[in-house]
C-alpha cells in the first residue's frame, strides 16, 4: 500500500498525537488507488494524502488532511472542479514528473501539467503539508502543492505573487462544507500601491489587512514580534511580493483558513487534550467590514454610533448618516484651495487608509514626506511607512481616505491635510 503524506488545515476540533510508519514517496509509475484505500503520510505522521468525500456527498477527491484529526476537514484539494464519481480514481506519478489523477476509463481527470522535466522524479509529502514532485538526487522542484491553496493557509506557505511567472497564490473558499469547488471568497495580496491583503466576495472587496509597516499588516495589530506562535514575514521587491510565517515551536499545530461564508479563522493546537481552539480571529469586530463608514469616515467600536467624521468633515448627506447609512461618507466643511496656510491634523492610533492609490519613498523623513504633500495640490495626507525605530519612510494619499478604523493602542498616526480656517 503505497502511503502519502498531505497537508491540512481545515477546521478539525479534536488534535490528537501521531506516530505512523508509513511510507510518505511515490516514484514513477507508482499510483494510489482509490479502490485500495491507499494514502501517502508524511514522515512524522502529521498529513495524509488521499482519497476522500466531503460530507453528505458521494464524490470523490484526492486531497491532504492532518493525519489523526476528528471530524477530518481537508485543507488541499487537486481536482476540486472535477470530482470522480465513483471509487475507480487512481493518482500516477508519470515518467516526465506530472501527477496524473485518472477515472475509470483511464481519462484524466487532474494533473499538475508541469512545464519542466524531472529526472527520477518523486513525489513527497512533508511534515509541513507540502506535497513536492521533484527530481532525484538533484533536489530539484518541478511542482508542489503549497503553490496552489485551496482555502488554507499554512505555516511555511507563501500568499502572494511572483512578478516574474505572474503565478498568485491565493485562497478561495470551497462553495459548501459538502463541495470543494471554487467558492465566492478570495483572500489574495493586491500589488496595487503599497500592497495589501483584500477578502473579496465575487470581487467586491469585504475586508483588507492595512499594509505591512515593517513589523505587522496595519490592520492586523497581534502579528507583532512579541507574537508567542509564530514569526510572520512580508516581502516586496521587484521579484515577488508575499506574506508567510513560521512557527516557534514546530510541536504546535496551527492554521489559518477561510470558510465558505467568508469568514477568517485561525486556530491553535498546543496540547492534544485540549484540541483545536480559536487565536486571534482576523476580522474582530464591525469596524473590520471594509469602507463601512465610507469616505473620511472613521470606525470605533466603542463608540455608538461607530462611525462618525473626522475632524473638519460632515455627513455627505445627513439624513442617511442619522439612519446609520454611511455608506456616502463624509466631506470637509471647507475644501482645499491649495493655497499658503494649509496644514495638517494629526489623528493618532488607528489603521491606516487603503493604499491602492498611495505613493511611498523609503529614503525620506517625515518632515520630508510633509513638505511633498504640500507641494502637491492633490495630496491629501501623509504618514511614516514604516514604524521601526521612531518611524521612517514616506506614504502619501492622494483623493478621499478610505476604511479607517481607530485603536485604543498600537494604531498608526496619519496627517491629513486640511484648509487654513480649519487648523
């Protein structure tokens, strides 16, 4: 029975300890039999790979799960568009490296379609959930399955885009508990600007991170350094832009997913007697729903209402704004004229405004990034990029401000520009 080890991350709720000695390889024209009841485990025993159906359905899929886990919720899925409709499924490692998933009829219904050859490929799945096809000897990685999430996002895999191949990494809800196929929810980085992190619902944005500000995404406040689990990374460079984390303590089990309804879970295992629990949900509060209170508005959940305007604005239509309707936002009492004597008002402690539009330098102060805002009649505000140290770097806006939500702590501090009369 050949034995494949797979990646999870769905949302199980019992975490049990795993010992296996099976195997976690297959080499070429070796397969894995749904009839057989064959998987792949990984080394440790933490992931298996195989064939499955989802609840209350009779269509089959290859997918990864952690090994032990109960009920089982799968977290990769191969051939979510294209199930097989019966136990007859068969998952080859072909001579040039693809994995081929075939139906009855020896018709394929799934490959990896890879552009490049291995020599002596093997296909491999790892304790970290990784299913790799490489070639042997060489090391050499032809395709891996961390390259392609389904809804599941684990330690070690990257979520973003390499600007070289155009190849995006992104997660998309399965549609049902019971179908795995491509759901409504994306959660993808947007390049755009300074990039970000979107939940999108059939393209319409739901909710954003903030940008990174070299410690943590704006928005996402507990991703700091000081973070018990994990050790979070973002990257973006003229090659590749993406987020990842790692764990601190490679016992732990920990994953982050998105379930079909659009919401963002994380969840901790850390003792197997207390099994899977909630850490840190991303979307906390109402505050979180993207543009809730519209245009130079601002969100405070402690406040009631949440939304009122910033300092200098009014409701851009006031009867909407008394029936909690915010979607218009706000408006400054006395436009800009871009003329001497405008300044800027600080507003402490919040996440900052979308970014899609922003401008950014790295190489300059604060004083600096003031001085080009005003020279520029468009510029509407500015702030540090980054945080570390005191604050350094530069980030302009350009237009209304978008999506602004205040924290008691650890919030940024944004200038936004505003009329003489109004300082």
């Amino acid at each position: 029975m050949a034995v494949f080890n797979l990646l999870l991350v769905v949302f199980p709720f019992f975490c049990l300890s795993i010992t296996s000695l099976a195997a976690d390889t297959i080499r070429v024209n070796q397969s894995i039999r749904d009839g057989e009841s064959e998987t792949l485990i990984s080394a440790n025993g933490t992931f298996e790979l195989g064939f499955f159906s989802p609840e209350l359905s009779s269509n089959r899929y290859i997918g990864i799960w952690y090994k032990k886990l109960s009920p089982k919720k799968v977290v990769w899925v191969a051939n979510r568009n294209n199930p097989i409709n019966d136990t007859n499924g068969e998952l080859l490692l072909a001579e040039q490296g693809n994995l081929i998933l075939m139906n009855a009829t020896k018709g394929t219904v799934w490959s990896t379609n890879s552009p490049s050859l291995a020599t002596n490929p093997t296909a491999q799945l790892l304790d970290t959930g990784n299913l790799l096809v490489q070639g042997n000897g060489n090391g050499n990685v032809v395709w891996q399955s961390f390259d392609y999430p389904t809804d599941t996002f684990l330690p070690g895999m990257k979520l973003g885009i390499n600007l070289v191949t155009g190849m995006n990494r992104k997660l998309t809800t399965w549609t049902s508990i019971n179908d795995p196929s491509l759901g409504d929810y994306t959660f993808e980085i947007d390049p755009d600007g300074l990039p970000e992190i979107f939940l999108e619902n059939d393209s319409k944005m739901v909710y954003r991170t903030g940008y990174w500000n070299g410690i943590t995404f704006s928005g996402v406040i507990f991703l700091g350094p000081n973070n018990p689990v994990f050790t979070a990374d973002f990257v973006s460079n003229e090659k590749e832009i993406y987020f990842k984390y790692e764990l601190k303590n490679k016992s732990v089990l920990y994953r982050m997913g998105v379930t079909p309804d659009g919401t963002i879970e994380r969840f901790i295992c850390d003792d197997p007697a207390r099994g899977w629990r909630p850490y840190f949900n991303v979307m906390l509060d109402t505050c979180d729903q993207y543009k809730i209170c519209g245009a130079y508005g601002s969100c405070n959940i402690k406040n009631s209402p949440v939304c009122s305007c910033m300092k200098g604005f009014v409701p851009k239509d006031p009867n909407d704004w008394e029936k909690a309707n915010w979607l218009h936002g706000c408006v400054r009492k006395v436009p800009l004229s871009c003329e001497r004597g405008e300044d800027f008002l600080e507003y402490p402690g919040i996440k900052l405004p979308e970014t899609r539009k922003a401008w950014y330098d790295r190489t300059i102060d604060l004083k600096q990034c003031k001085n080009r805002c005003l020279r520029n009649c468009s510029c509407t505000a500015f702030a540090n990029l980054d945080v570390r140290d005191g604050g350094s770097g530069c980030i302009l806006w350009f237009g209304d401000l978008i999506d602004i939500k205040e924290y008691e702590e650890n919030g940024q501090t944004i200038y936004v520009r505003m009329a003489a009369s109004e300082i």
